[in-house]
C-alpha cells in the first residue's frame, strides 16, 4: 500500500497539519532542519540504522548511521561556532557528493546560520557573483576548488574563512584559510542547537533567469513540513527502503530531496559520488540493494542510449519505485522504464522557487505516459491565460501554469531583490515561468518555458550569463545565446557571436571559446555549438533579438520582425 | 599511436585537471573517474575532431568510449584508419 492512500480522498481532506503532527511541531514550536534529520530520528530509537550509503571514485566507500551523522553535524557546527559564524550568516558549501557536504549541510542549519549550496563545477565568475550577491562569511571546500576560490577572495570583502575539509600540509593555508578534518576533530556528543523558528531562513539557492545576476531563492525552516510530506507520499520512503537520489546538492533536488526529505523520514539514503556511467549506476543499485530512486530524463535518455542488454547484465529486483524530475519526462522513456524494470519512472514538476514537489504522478495513480501528472494535495494549481492571469475554463488551452501560494517550502524573496520576487506574482498566483495545459481529468501536459532561460539536462541556464561572459573573449565582439534542441539534455546552450577585427572565425577558437565559458561559468553553460556571424539580428533601438535565433533553432516561425534593424 | 595518447593525455591535463587533482595515466577513468563530465565531454570530442580531422558520430561518442586515454585513442584510430 502506497504511502498516499487514496489520491482523491488526500484532495478532499487535506491539511499541512498532517505533517505538522507527524514530526511533533506546533505553531510557534522550534522547527530546525538539522536536529529534525538528525537528531530526532536517533531519539526514535533509530541512532544505529544506516543514514547514508557512500561511494567515491577508485571505490572507495563509507557509512554513517543516524548516530554519526547526529554527532558529526554537531562537531561541524561547533567548528563553524568557533570561527564566529553566527545565525543567519551564509555559508556555501562548495563540495563535490562527498561526507562532508551532506554533514555540513546539517551542521550548518543546526547553529541557525544560512546554507548556500553551489555546485562544485562552477567556475570562478558563477562562484563570484553568487558569494558577492549573498555576502558569504565562510565557504566549506575541498582542495580541487580550492584555486577557484583562491582566484577571488580578494573580491569578496564578506568572505573571511576559507574551510578546506581534506588539507593535507603539501601547501601551507593562505589567506583565511583553515583546515578542518572530521576524522581528527573532536567528536561533539552534546549540542546547543540554535532555536530557529519556522520563519528563520536555512537555504539559499540560485537560480538563473532570462535578465540580470542569478537570484537567490530564500527558504526557511518550516520547509520541511512539505518537504517531509512530499518525500512521503510521492516519492513513498518506506521504512525498510534504501534510497537513491542521483542530484547533485549543488541543485535543490539534491537539498530538499537528497537531504531533507529522506532524513527527516529517518531513512537510509546511497550516494554516489563518481562521474555518470550506465553500468557504474545499474551496478551501484544492485550493490546497495536500491529501492527508490528518485533521477532526471537526462539520466534516463543516456541510459537508454546505453541500450536494454547492458540492463540485464544487472540484479535490479530489488527496485520498487522510480521518480523523476528535472524536465518533462518524455512518453518513450516512461514507456521504456516500464519495459526494462517493470516499473515507470513517474515524473514531478517543481522548482527552486518552490521548495517542494508541486505537480507529479503519485504512487497507484493512472499514468499518462509524457504528463506531468496531477497537483500535490494541498497545492491549488492551475494554468492561466497568459493576458489576463485568469484560469482558463475550458481544458486544452495553453497557458502559464500557476499556483496559489501559501505552501510551506514556497521561497520567501529573493536575496537583496524583493523587487524580482513580487514579480513572479499576478493576480494573486506564483506564477514559475512554464507554459503548460491542463486536460479535463486534472493532469498538467508541460510545453515550454515562457522565456528564455535554458533547461539543459535539468539545470537552468540563464543566457544573459554566457553572453556577458561570452564578451569577455578577447574575440568576441557582439554574443546571443539561445537553447537548442538536444536528444538527451533537452536542451543546449547554442551561442551566436560576432568576432573583432583580426580574429578569424574556425574551429579552433570555437573550441578556445567553449573553453573558455566552460572554465568560467560551468560545463553546463559551455555553448555546445558556436555559430559566427558577421551581424546578429538587433530591433532598431539596438537590443539583440534572440527570439529570432531561437526559432532558427527550432525550426519555428520568425513572427514579426517589424521592428528587425538587419536580417541575417 | 604513441604520439596521440600524449597528445590526448597531454590535453586531458591541461583542460581538465583541477590544480590539485591526482596525477592521471593513459587508463585512469575520466568520465565515471569525474575528471570530464558529460558536458565538458563536448568539448574535448571537439578537440579530436578538430585535431585528427576526423567526425565521430554522437552514437559513437559515449562516457564509455571516452573513459580513458587508451579508449579514446582506440576510437580515434577507428576513424583515421
């Protein structure tokens, strides 16, 4: 029997105080992350039960019950005590998937200071811009990032301790730098846990969008009443389960789900940390005897490519539920999960800004393969008229996909920019900048973004960031940067560019450029493609049109180009 | 042949390595061993085409194939000749 029950009777009868009652918490209680994933679950008598399944690269493992990672958060909270961090400061964790991230993450929230999880592939220029924007105090690493950090501490007036959790002496620290080694650091048994309450704020994560500087999306503690809740009923942790999320905790996937949800539930989690493979991945599910496990269509689709007999090779009985999210989950792969494991991966929908799942396919409920699925109880969603903000009446129309706010994980401003976060709001409804319908048995069938931001294989790129860093080339003179379509990322970055006199367009300094914005930026926003032009398609006040290189890429109609200065 | 694993090797070291990684040899895993990633894998199958004039279909150009020196240069001498 599915966590959920009855999707419909859950419709009918729901409170967020189901939850609320679950984990003990009343109005006004004190509501901290941390303790809730760690602490508690040992005091329900749970403290010897696996909390994390580790491997690394070369196949190194490691394991941590609910008791280590209780006493490991308190010793990494202590640390950040003795430095000076207090509540409310920010502290990035700049990490691969390794321990440390995963603990800090805990002890970070339990002394009531900010988590600001950053994906570890970043290149110096996103890493500056988010640590400038948040006003970082300390940033928690590991010697490989360490020269990214390195390259702008002198820009970061804000940043003063430079935690690097595997020194190992061959260096000596530089400036506000220290070490700090959870194998040697004195074990912290007993904690003074800061008291936040469920409005004090406990992770900042950024996100991109079509304009201007990533934006840092602000949540607080009482998160957890719908990220507990959410991992429950959709992604349906049982308690004898093992279970995998392959996100990243750079990502929010791989914070409300990689770490809230599964722990707050007291469940025993696998982390992987190696690059992606379709054999290294069936081999660790077989392993670790996985259950659940919770993955992107990105994934899905290279696993696909790796073909049906790779699948078979594997022991993979031990699966009992697949969940996915990212991007929409295509009807093919849902078809094709159904027929290599014998389950579908069931899609869900959500975002940074909402903090929790929104719209998904539950456990027993009727797929539709290539649907988004139906609205999480307690969600009122719906798709909207893109002119008038007014729900449509009649199922089909495409529209904004929109949503009451009030939910627990929803973020509660962006950092330094209320301005921006009121207007995701009109007329009443959050509104996350999808397109989508909605048919007449309630489920929601995804069409696109309503701008311009690009969803490669999950991640939101904002092209506003590759063609500012696109003109820092030496090359480049003038830069737009549009999605393409792609087989297994959905999308990819595709940048269009003009070069300075002297400069030769040819495929070697495309490459220098890909290199380039790889370093900088990330893999993720390296234009995969680079295109020269001699001019780029500009309306007559000057502003590049992008919208006319997008609808080259995807084979669409121009539409009005009345404005258009020069055509190609 | 002996030219290409250095060749690619050499590369490898100076696009992907970060300062402080372990030192790699013509076997280390490179895409599961996290050195390239699926997306920086673009790149460096750019950087083959561009330099042995060769085009190696997206098909051919899996995690798989691109794990090592050694892999590559196999795959790379299956599309030279």
């Amino acid at each position: 029997m599915a966590n959920i029950g009855a999707y419909n009777e859950r419709i009918r009868a729901f409170d967020w105080s189901i939850a609320e009652k679950e984990l003990d918490y009343s109005d006004g209680n004190i509501i901290n992350i941390g303790w809730y994933c760690s602490d508690r679950i040992c005091l329900q008598g749970k403290r010897d039960r696996v909390a994390l399944f580790w491997e690394g690269f070369g196949g190194n493992e490691k394991q941590f019950t609910f008791n280590d990672i209780r006493v490991a958060s308190n010793t990494i909270g202590a640390f950040l005590r003795n430095l000076g961090i207090k509540e409310e400061d920010r502290v990035c964790l700049f990490m691969e998937r390794i321990p440390e991230l995963y603990l800090s993450f805990l002890g970070v929230l339990k002394i009531g200071a900010i988590v600001q999880p950053l994906f570890s592939a970043f290149g110096d220029e996103s890493l500056h811009v988010r640590l400038e924007n948040a006003q970082t105090r300390a940033i928690i690493t590991q010697r490989k990032h360490l020269s990214k950090v390195k390259k702008i501490v002198d820009l970061l007036p804000s940043l003063e301790h430079i935690i690097i959790v595997d020194y190992d002496d061959r260096k000596p620290l530089q400036k506000n730098e220290v070490a700090f080694s959870l194998e040697d650091a004195e074990p912290m048994d007993q904690f003074e846990i800061f008291p936040t309450k469920s409005e004090s704020p406990s992770v900042l994560h950024y996100t991109s969008g079509t304009t201007g500087q990533p934006k840092g999306v602000k949540h607080v503690h009482y998160s957890l009443i719908s990220q507990y809740l959410t991992t429950k009923w959709v992604l349906d942790l049982q308690e004898d389960d093992i279970y995998w999320c392959t996100a990243d905790p750079g990502w929010v996937t791989g914070t409300s789900y990689g770490i809230i949800g599964p722990w707050s539930m007291g469940i025993t989690q696998a982390v992987l940390n190696t690059g992606f493979s379709a054999e290294a991945w069936y081999r660790f599910i077989e392993k670790y005897n996985i259950s659940v496990w919770y993955s992107a269509p990105t994934a899905i689709r290279s696993l696909m490519k790796a073909g049906n007999e790779l699948v078979k090779r594997f022991d993979l009985s031990t699966l009992r539920h697949l969940a996915s999210v990212g991007e929409p989950l295509n009807a093919e792969a849902v078809l094709w999960s159904e027929k290599v494991f014998n389950k579908p991966f069931l899609d869900s929908y959500w975002q940074t800004e909402t903090g929790s799942i929104m719209i998904t396919n539950f456990p027993g409920m009727k797929v539709k393969p290539g649907s988004m699925g139906k609205v999480f109880p307690g969600i009122t969603g719906t798709v909207v008229d893109p002119k008038t903000f007014e729900p449509f009446t009649e199922p089909g129309k495409v529209g904004l996909i929109a949503f009451k706010p009030g939910w627990p994980a929803m973020m509660r401003t962006y950092w330094n920019n209320d301005e921006m976060f009121r207007k995701k709001f009109k007329k009443g409804w959050y509104l996350p900048g999808d397109r989508a319908s909605l048919d007449s048995d309630g489920y929601f069938w995804f069409i696109g973004r309503d701008d311009d931001v690009i969803n490669t294989g999950g991640h939101l790129v904002s092209p506003f960031e590759v063609e500012s860093a696109l003109l820092e080339h030496e090359a480049v003179s003038e830069s737009a940067v549009v999605a393409k379509p792609d087989d297994v990322n959905m999308e990819v970055v595709k940048a269009f560019v003009t070069l300075k006199p002297g400069f030769e367009p040819n495929n070697e300094l495309e490459l220098k450029i890909m290199n380039f914005i790889r370093k900088k930026l990330s893999p993720l926003a390296m234009p995969q493609e680079i295109e020269y032009m001699d001019t780029l398609p500009k309306t007559r006040s000057g502003k590049i049109m992008r919208r006319i290189l997008h609808a080259k890429e995807w084979g669409e109609e121009i539409g009005d180009t009345s404005t258009l200065e020069e055509d190609e | 042949m002996e030219e290409i694993k250095d060749v690619v090797l050499s590369y490898v070291i100076e696009e992907y390595l970060e300062e402080d990684d372990e030192e790699i040899a013509y076997d280390t895993p490179l895409i599961s061993g996290g050195i390239v990633d699926s997306f920086s894998m673009v790149s460096l199958k750019r950087f083959l085409e561009n330099k042995y004039s060769i085009s190696i279909p997206d098909d051919r150009a899996t995690p798989e194939a691109f794990d090592s020196v050694n892999k590559i240069v196999t795959l790379i001498r299956e599309f030279t000749g």
